[in-house]
C-alpha cells in the first residue's frame, strides 16, 4: 500500500538514501544535489525553511515533496522514485501539499522546471498551474490556491 505522510527527522536516513539513488539524468534544476554531505545539508535547510511530505511504499520511501512558505506565497519542489512514475503518485503529494498549505492560509503555490521537462510540465498543468514566465532553460509556474 502507498501512503502519504509528513516528513519527520527520524526519515532522514531513509530521505537520504531516496536521493543518493536518485538517477542523475533524472534531476531538474540541479536538484537534488549528488553527493551525500550536500543532500543532507539540503534537507536540513528545506526542513528548517518548510514542510515535507513523503510518500512510502512500507518502509520504503518513493517520493518527496518539499514546500517553502515565504509571505503568503509556497514554492515545492517534487521527486518521484523512478519505478514509481506515472502512477499519479507525485499529483498526489502535490494535492496533499496544496491541501496543507490552504489550511495554513497560503494563497499561491509557485513552482520551476526546466523547459525540457515534459513529465512534470504536464503535471503541474493537469493540476491546474498556469505558466507565468520562460526563458531558455526554465519555465516558472504559478497556481492561486481556490478559497470559495
Ligand atoms: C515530474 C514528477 C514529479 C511527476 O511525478 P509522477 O508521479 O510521475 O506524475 P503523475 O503520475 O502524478 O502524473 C504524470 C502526468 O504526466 C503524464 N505523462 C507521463 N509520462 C509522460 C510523457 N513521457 N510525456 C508526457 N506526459 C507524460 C501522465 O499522463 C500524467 O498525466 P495525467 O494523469 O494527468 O494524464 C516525476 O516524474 C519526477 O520525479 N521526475 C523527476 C524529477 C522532477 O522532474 N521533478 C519535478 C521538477 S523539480
């Protein structure tokens, strides 16, 4: 069974691992970063700025979202396990992330891909994200998160 669940300190071994296996053709932004001492400071820093949620396959986790609310705007960035694609998994932690930061009176969620990012230019269109700017490398996305 997959579930949804908050990001705790006592995961981030477990987060760790997630991203030292993580496929280097896979990354997106520089993220997340490759060697082990500068995963975990990363971590420590996105922790200490935000909120993450991870979603587990038993013990095992398959994927993180990472948000950083800042005013009443949150930027996330998502990592799916690559056996775990396509299967609704990082719309899912996207949705509970969204949901989370409603409740918490955010009003814009803010996100960045590179333009050659089908997979998750899709997804985050699927979900309702508008582009708001692009440039060679990056498209920048924004979504008002509805109240009525
Ligand atoms: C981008 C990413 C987070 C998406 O997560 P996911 O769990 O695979 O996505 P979902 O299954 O929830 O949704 C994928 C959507 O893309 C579509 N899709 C899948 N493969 C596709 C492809 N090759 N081309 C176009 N669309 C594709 C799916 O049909 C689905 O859309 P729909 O269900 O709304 O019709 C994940 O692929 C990932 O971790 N990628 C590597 C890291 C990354 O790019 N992170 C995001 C930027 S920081």
């Amino acid at each position: 069974m997959i579930f949804v669940t908050s990001y705790t300190p006592e995961e981030k071994g477990n987060l760790v691992r997630f991203y030292e296996s993580f496929d280097q053709e896979r990354r997106c932004c520089g993220l997340p970063p490759m060697k082990r001492e500068a995963i975990e400071k990363w971590l420590e820093e996105l922790n200490e700025k935000g909120y993450g949620f991870i979603s587990k396959k038993g013990e095992e986790i398959i994927g993180h979202i990472a948000v950083v609310p800042k005013n009443s705007e949150a930027e996330f960035v998502v990592f799916i396990h690559r056996n775990y694609e396509d299967r609704g998994i990082g719309k899912k932690l996207i949705e509970f992330a969204e949901k989370f930061l409603k409740e918490m009176g955010i009003k814009k969620l803010v996100a960045v891909t590179e333009a050659t990012n089908r997979r998750a230019i899709i997804t985050y269109s699927h979900l309702g994200f508008s582009v708001v700017g692009r440039d060679s490398f990056y498209i920048y996305f924004e979504k008002i998160i509805d109240f009525s």
